[in-house]
C-alpha cells in the first residue's frame, strides 16, 4: 500500500511541476517582451525618417518571444541601419526589418544567419525565412518588395 501512496505522490508532484513551468513561464516572457519594448519605444528610430514613436502592434511583434530584450531592438537597429545587404542594396523596408529579428535573443547571430545564406545566393525572402526565429509560423507571402 506504501508503494501505491509512493507512486501517486511522485505523479502529483510531477503534475504540480509540469503545470508550475506552464503558468510561470508566460509571465517571463511578457517580463522580457515588456523589457523589450522599453529598450525601442522612443530610442529606435523604425523609418529613415528617424521616427522613433512606434505602433504597439510592431513593437509586439519584435518582441513576442525574445529572452534576452535588447536584442530585437539591436537586431532591428543594426538591419535598418548598419547596411546589411539584402541583394541589390542596403536600404530596408522596416515590415522586412521587424520579420528577420521578430524574437531574436541573439542579434548577431540572426544577421550572420542572413548574411550568409544572402552571400551563397539565396534570395533575401528565404533567407529572412530561414533565418528568423519562428519561421514555421511565417509564409514566403508575409515578405514585402525590398525596392522602394
């Protein structure tokens, strides 16, 4: 009987914990995406116009999933403005900015990512595909013409 006692206890346990980690972890999250979205609002420019007042919506999405917040910002920054070649030039459509580092927790690495499968001839639409955090949730369609 012991032994019965011994085994619902340990599943009890395991229960408690599994859903401890599924309640606490959103919250780190919305911690970390909150960090985040003071490092961008009002310090980031997201246009060339060095608009710095940034939708909620867009904020949100570079944001969502990120564990480290100043990397999206940085990410972001660095696309925008630290002539990262897409093809035929530099200049950035900031919608394709925020899909590259959307939930980045490491900057570098996500413009090395694009970087380099731009330098081995993929086109920027595929390397932002393949490169961004959560490429499975994007579709080749959620892109927008480089050209302005």
């Amino acid at each position: 009987m012991y032994a019965i006692n011994q085994k619902n206890t340990l599943k009890s346990i395991t229960l408690l914990a599994f859903l401890a980690g599924v309640y606490t972890s959103p919250v780190m999250a919305n911690e970390h995406e909150s960090d985040c979205e003071k490092h961008i609002q009002g310090k980031i420019a997201w246009d060339s116009n060095g608009h710095t007042q940034w939708e909620q919506t867009n904020i949100n999405k570079l944001c969502q999933g990120t564990t480290k917040p100043k990397e999206p910002g940085e990410c972001f920054n660095k696309v925008m403005n630290g002539h990262v070649k897409w093809g035929d030039g530099d200049k950035w459509k900031w919608e394709n900015a925020i899909r590259l580092c959307a939930g980045t927790s490491d900057s570098e690495q996500t413009i090395t990512c694009f970087q380099s499968r731009v330098h081995a001839d993929t086109s920027w639409e595929e390397a932002i595909l393949q490169c961004q955090l959560k490429g499975s949730s994007h579709k080749p369609g959620n892109t927008v013409n480089m050209e302005q």
